[in-house]
C-alpha cells in the first residue's frame, strides 16, 4: 500500500511502508511500530478508510479538507 497526501499545494506526503512509520513516529514517537502498522494493515484491506487511518494515529483538526 502507498500513502499520497494532497493538498491545495500538491503532495505533501508520498510514502510506503518504512517511510510512513517513519513519518508518523515524527508527529507521534510514543506510537509503536505494532500499532502504526495495525491501522495501515486495516486500511490495506480495506476495513477503514485512508481518513480514518490518521485519526486513528492521532492526528487532529479538519483532515476531510
């Protein structure tokens, strides 16, 4: 699975697996690799949504914009 991030700017994010536990440990160092990979596993099959992936991990504010 890759993660693409969009905004009125363009990409703002373009990671895969390593790189996206990377990113998010800078926002959020007390998440552990288990439970970062738990929601992108989800996502990858499809149980959640790309959304709710990052609300998940903890990331706050209006994300749908």
């Amino acid at each position: 699975m890759k993660a693409v991030i969009l905004d009125m700017f363009g990409v703002i994010l373009k990671q895969t697996g390593d790189e996206f536990y990377s990113y998010v440990r800078q926002f959020f160092p007390e998440r552990t690799e288990k439970e970062i990979y738990a929601f992108w596993n989800r996502a990858d099959l499809g149980e959640i949504s790309s959304l709710e992936v990052w609300r998940q991990l903890g990331f706050r504010g209006d994300l749908e914009d």
